[in-house]
C-alpha cells in the first residue's frame, strides 16, 4: 500500500495549506510497489523523495521548509545515513531540525518518518 493509499484508507491529506505555510504528513521511505527497503541509507533516501514530491505537488521545494522533524526507529542507530540524506536533500537549505526517537513506527519495517512546514509566501 502506497502512501497516498494510506492517507485515502486512513482520512489523512499529503499537505495542507494554512495561510502562508504548507503542513506535510510524514513521509516514510518506500519503493514505487509500497515496499519498503531493508537497507536505511535507500528509505532515507526515498522518505526524502517522498517529501520533494509533496512539495512540488505544492509549487515549494527544500528552500522553502521552515522547519523539519524526523522520527527514528532504534536513534541514534544509522544517523549517519540518516543525515548524510538530509543534507543531500537539503542542500543548502538550513531549516529548524527536530530528531525524535520513536518506538515504532505505521510500517513495521519503517526506520524513519519526516515531516515538514514549507513556507508557501516569501
């Protein structure tokens, strides 16, 4: 199940606006067939795409997010991957982070969940 199945399944929208900023639910890293990878440094990599779409579908990209949260299954295991993702994604965007280590997460084989606020005016 993809997660635009999940958001229609569970009553959830990818983004909303409010004003000038744009709230996305959390992406999690997951292949085109809704598996997701065993190896971390890849479902950072697609959460983090995941994230740039939503963004597009929004006419944003990384620049404009004020502020990003990521929440770890097993943190600080695998930061390394993690952050060199980030900054790969990120580039020379500089938005307020927040890591939060997590029990579990909606996937059993999900390591990472990212969210953001994107700043749709400037």
């Amino acid at each position: 199940m993809t997660s635009d199945d999940l958001a229609a399944a569970y009553g959830f929208s990818q983004a909303v606006r409010a004003g000038d900023l744009l709230f996305c639910s959390g992406q999690i890293g997951e292949e085109p067939d809704g598996s997701v990878p065993g190896d971390p440094a890849r479902q950072y990599q697609l959460a983090f795409e995941a994230l740039r779409k939503v963004l597009e579908g929004h006419g944003l990209g990384r620049g404009d997010i004020v502020a990003l949260t990521s929440f770890h299954v097993g943190y600080p295991q695998h930061m390394a991957e993690f952050s060199g993702a980030k900054a790969a994604f990120l580039g020379d965007a500089r938005p307020a982070w927040t890591a939060i280590g997590v029990a579990a997460l909606g996937h059993p084989e999900t390591l990472v969940e990212v969210k953001a606020i994107a700043r749709c005016a400037r």
